[in-house]
C-alpha cells in the first residue's frame, strides 16, 4: 500500500471530497464548477507499486486558466498554425486583340488568417527601412570620387603637359567634398545606425519577446492570454 497525492476539493453542496476537475459530484451528482488550484489531499491508493510515477505528486496543470480556472485553454502558437494558411492561385486568359490570338497567365499568393490567429499572433522582428539609402551612398561615393579626380587633375595639369587650371579646380574639389560628406551622412544616419538598432532590437528585445510567446495560453472560454509556469 502507498500513498498518492492527488487534486481534491469538498463539494460545495454535499461537502464530499471530488477531484478539482470534476464538473459532476459523483456523490450527490449535482454539477459543479471545475477549479485549476487546490489543495492536494492525501489519500491511500492500495496495490499499486512504489516505482515509476505512482507515489509521486501529480503535477497542477499549467494550461489551466489562472482568471476563470477554465481547462479549456490552447497554447497560442497552436492557435496561430492552425488559423493561418498560404494561398496561392493562378489562371489562364485567351482572347483575341487586334484580331490576334493572346493568351494570358496570372498567378497570386498570400496568407489567409482568422481573427483568433491574429490576436496571438508572435512578436514581428525590426527590419531595416533605409530603402535605396546604401545605393543613393554608392552614387555619392562614385560622385566624389570622380569629381576629386578631375580637380586633381586640374591643379597639377592635364598629361599632354599643358599649364594647370586653378579656375575651376577648387570648386571641382569643392563639389566633391559635399558629395562624399552628403553620401556619409546618408550611409551612416540611413543605413548603419538603423541596422545596428535592428540587429540590437533582435538580439535582445524580440528575442525574449518570442521565448514569452511561445509559453503563451489562451483561455478559450474568458479570453484571458496568459503565460504557462514552469
């Protein structure tokens, strides 16, 4: 003989011992409602043996509503798989144009998503917005350069061994510098520090956001979201 430890409460009508869980009392077999937390109440179980998961404590359930106590809950990345499918679809169009023969195909994709998959849905990653920033940087950098190389060319004198033009060579070099400034700042306030921001914001942030998500429930009776225990 050994002892089991398991979820029992009184009956609020008859005052005998039932499981939490129960919905129906087995001794005056009125309904009541199911509780997730109780307090464990040690009863004898006979002929059963000592090893294996007998003579332990049987563990609360961490899917239990903590709001309403219902057991009706579902993890939300259940939920989110469930209510959200790829679609895709393609068609073929014949038809005539100027007396000619055409043939047309079409094609589309997309995600369909119900509204419960919606409200669980996981935490979104930062993604970097800058655009054409790096491209419009390069353009820059291309700029200047070849703008630096002809004021330098005309400072020092063309190779067939002509006189130097200083008329225009300062403000060539001019130009040049504004560019490459204008296409550092675009490369360094655009591009890099939004990435960098992004990349910090992944590592970090979302990271533990999505670890949250996935021990996520939700009770489907009240609506309550919350977090299962470990």
């Amino acid at each position: 003989m050994s002892e089991k430890l398991r979820d029992e409460r009184e009956c609020p009508w008859c005052a005998e011992l039932i499981l939490a869980r129960a919905r129906i009392c087995k001794h005056c077999g009125r309904d009541v409602e199911p509780v997730a937390w109780s307090t464990k109440t040690a009863v004898e179980v006979n002929d059963q043996p000592e090893s294996g998961s007998h003579g332990t404590l049987d563990r609360i359930s961490t899917c239990a509503c903590p709001s309403c106590g219902s057991p009706d809950t579902q993890k939300c990345s259940v939920i989110f798989q469930a209510g959200t499918t790829m679609t895709a679809s393609s068609g073929t169009a014949v038809g005539a144009v100027d007396g000619r023969l055409a043939i047309g195909v079409a094609g589309s994709s997309g995600t369909q998503q119900s509204l419960l998959a919606r409200q669980v849905a996981p935490p979104a990653p930062k993604v970097n917005t800058a655009g054409c920033a790096p491209f419009l940087a390069l353009v820059g950098f291309a700029l200047a350069g070849l703008y630096g190389f002809v004021g330098f060319v005309r400072i020092i004198g063309d190779t067939s061994g002509g006189p130097p033009d200083n008329g225009g060579a300062w403000g060539v070099l001019a130009i040049a510098l504004v560019a490459f400034g204008i296409s550092a700042c675009t490369y360094v306030f655009a591009f890099r520090l939004p990435d960098n921001e992004a990349r910090q914001y992944n590592r970090t942030t979302y990271k533990a956001l999505r670890e949250k998500w996935e021990r996520s429930w939700l009770c489907l009776r009240c609506g309550h979201k919350f977090e299962a225990q470990r």
